[in-house]
C-alpha cells in the first residue's frame, strides 16, 4: 500500500494501513476474517469515522461460516458483531445497515450474494471520495482569508478514503495555490494529531505544526490561529458534536478569542434519531492508553486513569458545519432539518 490509500479491498483480503505504527513504519495490515477485521477497528489499526464504515462493509464480504462458505446467515451475523467494534462513530452503523439492506432486498446466497455486497461496500468506498472533495470545496471558501488554522486529532486522507473531512478543505486550498500553515493539536492519549495529522500533512507539502493540547489557547491568544476546524464522529439532530476528546475545550477556547470553529463531516455522520448531544454514546476505552501510553509507564499504579474517547460539543460554540451537501451555518435543529429536507430526493 502507498503513504495515502487508507484501505483497499483484494478480492479475499482487506487491507489496511496499519495506523499504529505511523509514522515510524508504513505497513499494511491484512484482514481474512471477520474477527480480524473486528480487532483492527478496536486496536485502531484502521480508525476515522468514515474509513470505520467502509473498513465494516467491505469486512460483511468476508463472512464465512463453519464450513468456510460465504452465506446469507453468515453476512448478516458479521454486521451484528462489527457493530459492537465501537459504539460512538456512527458511520460504522450507517454502512452496516446499507449492507444489511442489500441481504434483505435480494434472493441471492452465496458468492452470487458476496458478489452483491462486494458490489454496494465499493459504492459506499467511491461515494465517500466524493464527498470528501464536495466538503473540501464548501470548506475552501470559508477559509480563503485564513493563514492558519488549528486542528484537532486527525480528519484527514487516514480517516477516510481520500482527502478528509477537516483536512479536505486545506488540501483543496493547497490544490488551487494558497496553502495554510497548520497547527495539529498533539491530541492525547493516542497522538493521532503528533503521529497521524503531521504524517500526511507534511508528506503532502503543507507545513504543519505540533503542538501539545494545552498549548491550544496560548496559540490563539497570541494570534496565531486563524479557525479552528475539526471532524466529528456523531452529530445530533440539533447539531451538537461528538468528536475526539479535547475537541469541546477547543471550541470554548475559540468562542473566548472570537475565533470561527469550524466542524466538517459528510451527512452519514448525523444521527436524527438523537435529539441532542446528551443521548451520545461516548466510547470509554482502557487504562493502558493513560497510564502506559506506548509502553511507558507514567501513572502510578494506585491512581485510577479516565479514558473517555470523544467529548460533546454544543451547536451554540459551533460556527459552521460543513457538509458534502452544503454548510449549516450557526447550526440549530431547524437549520439540519433544513439541510436534508434540501437535499432529499
């Protein structure tokens, strides 16, 4: 695999960019079943709400059951399992449902039903590519006064097909001959902005700065941040936004300094069956990524750790979302509302 395809699908193994290793090591992680691709959802190997749907619905294509046979009864037991891998970004049950729909609107079985689902996870693959260019357009308007912008973990090419959600704005700028200077947040307990956010931006020719998260405020108050713009994992319907840890102190910071704060995200990412922000559910994962973070050990063993990975941002402290359909702008449950009556059809 190259430095910037996330995942690609063979015709019996997934494959994926291991994104642990970055940006030491640029290897390819390779899924054959089921339960492989499961634990490099959980491990994080392959991570980023959209790239998280896609990694699932081409995963459903190699299903197999006891006797190795691709079956209607096995696909539908491996979306039930993969929508357990993590429960915040809902882009991954957005595409386990689009596959569930394709088993439960056709006769086929087998590899003819293999053949079908191969058929609609690729769509679902080619669509967020799409997306993300339309976002990077939108999103390239808004910040062609910028200088710098500041980022929070990584919504970039690694956490989707192609360009990114936060990040597709600032490659669609660089693209058309004005290219920002980016902060990435350090973005703990995994460093996704340090290892992942700095990785591509920087193999992409956009000069990028890592800073620690508390550093975030200072950057601002000394006026050298411009907007902040991240990615989100789960939006309600009143436009409040789950996304990585961190990102709700950003947005407050932001407010302070009378900064935009910008959030990008495709539709697939709103969720309208939830009413707001509150009824978000906020994946907790374990210890070690506090206390032991990449085996070194830096919190006492009789100190307890809290790892929660996403935090809510309210839709008040959110200046724009910006979607492949168009942007909300100081986004309320009327506005979303209106976006997708727009658009349906």
């Amino acid at each position: 695999m190259n430095r910037t395809e996330t995942l690609r699908m063979s015709e019996q193994v997934l494959h994926l960019l291991d994104q642990t290793l970055l940006p030491n090591r640029v290897e390819a992680f390779e899924c054959r079943t089921i339960e492989q691709v499961f634990d490099a959802i959980v491990r994080l190997v392959v991570r980023g709400a959209p790239a998280i749907g896609i990694a699932a619905a081409y995963g459903v294509c190699l299903a197999r059951n006891s006797e190795g046979k691709f079956s209607r009864k096995a696909a539908l037991a491996a979306a039930d399992y993969l929508a357990t891998s993590r429960p915040t970004a809902v882009n991954l049950f957005w595409a386990l449902d689009r596959m569930r729909s394709v088993i439960n609107s056709v006769t086929l079985d087998g590899e003819e039903l293999r053949t079908r689902l191969l058929i609609e996870a690729t769509a679902i693959h080619d669509e967020d590519r799409l997306m993300c260019h339309r976002i990077g357009e939108h999103g390239a308007k808004l910040l062609q006064s910028c200088e710098s912008v500041l980022t929070h973990c990584n919504a970039g090419g690694l956490a989707t097909s192609e360009w990114g959600t936060a990040l597709a704005p600032i490659y669609r700028l660089h693209q058309q001959g004005k290219t920002l200077r980016v902060f990435a947040d350090e973005t703990r307990p995994l460093l996704q902005g340090a290892r992942l956010t700095a990785f591509e931006l920087a193999h992409a020719g956009i000069p990028v700065t890592v800073c620690t998260d508390s550093m975030a405020g200072s950057l601002m108050q000394s006026g050298q941040v411009d907007a902040v713009i991240v990615g989100a994992d789960r939006i309600s319907a009143a436009g409040d936004v789950a996304n990585k840890i961190g990102t709700y102190p950003l947005a407050i910071l932001a407010r302070y300094h009378e900064l935009p704060f910008y959030v990008a995200a495709p539709t697939n990412t709103f969720d309208l069956t939830l009413a707001s922000g509150s009824q978000i559910p906020i994946e907790q994962r374990g210890r070690s990524e506090v206390a032991e973070p990449f085996g070194v050990t830096t919190v006492p063993a009789m100190a307890s750790v809290t790892n929660p990975a996403f935090d809510v941002t309210p839709a008040e402290l959110v200046t724009a979302i910006i979607t492949e359909r168009g942007v909300i702008t100081s986004p309320t449950r009327a506005s979303v509302q209106q976006l997708f009556e727009s658009s349906s059809g």
